[in-house]
C-alpha cells in the first residue's frame, strides 16, 4: 500500500475547481490556479503566483513568488522559475481583440528561468537551458544554452547543473 501525499493549499490561495494539483505539490499564500490548470507531483508555487486556465506545469516544479504563467504556457518537470518571471501568451496584445489567439510556449525539462525574466509567447525554452535574470526571451533557447539581457543573447552552454562548460557558441554539448 502507498502512502497518500495530498497536496497543501495555502487558506488565502484560490485552487478553482477543477485545477488538478498532483502529490505533494504545495500552493502558498494568495497564489490562485485556474480551472482546467495541471499541476504535477511535488511542485511549490509560491506566494502571489497567478497560474491560468489550460496551463500545464509538469512534476516537481519550482515557481517562486509573484510569477504570472498565463494560458498556452506548457512547464516540463524539474524547471525553476524565478521571482517575478512573466510568461505571455498574446503576440498582439491589446484590451480588447475579437479574434484573439493564445501563442504557445513550451519550457523543456530541467531549464531554469531568472528572476524578473519575461518569456515572450511562442518560443521554446531548451531542455536545462539557463534564462538570466532579467532577461527578455524572444527566440527559441537551445538545449543547454545560458542566455541574458534583452533581448536575450547567448552567453555560453552549460550541464545539467547549470554549470558553465563552454563559451564557444559553435561548439554546443553533445
């Protein structure tokens, strides 16, 4: 027999029915998830943290205070979002659009993100690809790459640990 690990909410957080929030996973002071949001297996999300409806968050994802992930954003397992990181979902936003459309965008398994970062819609974040803090995404992030400022550039490749391995852009790890 398994041991049962519910999941902790927070009395002032919002978990909408019809959120699915995995084992273990804990949803901290005044952070609000969406109906039709998911959730995985261990995860913290942090204080003041705004996930919308129809956003996936993998396993044993961090998402630190204050971040907003809003629809059409997909988390893989084992990611770490910064503070305040900003993830859109409008290419062309404006207050009001009858034929709106959510963009996309996929962070891979193992990257992390910066405090403070803004990953513009419609990219894809590497698998244990590195965003510094602050930076502004607005392409597709490699496997493996570190990248910062804004927009941001490539900085150098880096392993699993986020360990810098090399700083030869034409040399990407194997």
């Amino acid at each position: 027999m398994t041991e049962s690990n519910p999941p902790f909410v927070h009395e002032t957080a919002l978990v909408e029915d019809g959120a699915v929030l995995g084992d273990g996973t804990k949803v901290w002071m005044n952070a609000q998830v969406r109906s039709g949001a998911h959730v995985g297996e261990g995860c913290n999300i942090g204080k003041n943290v705004f996930v919308d409806a129809g956003v996936s968050i993998g396993s044993r994802v961090k998402i630190q205070n204050n971040v907003s992930v809003y629809a059409g954003v997909t988390i893989e397992d084992a990611v770490f979002v910064g503070p305040s990181a900003v993830f859109t979902n409008d290419m062309y936003p404006r207050a009001t659009n009858d034929d709106w459309e959510i963009t996309p965008t996929l962070i891979k398994e193992g990257s992390s993100i910066g405090a403070n970062a803004t990953i513009v819609c419609g990219n894809t974040i590497g698998r244990f690809a590195m965003v510094g803090a602050g930076s502004v995404v607005t392409r597709d992030i490699r496997d493996h790459e570190l990248v910062v400022g804004n927009p941001a550039r490539f900085m150098a490749w880096v392993d699993e640990s986020g360990r810098i391995t090399s700083r030869d852009e034409s040399a990407p790890p194997d």
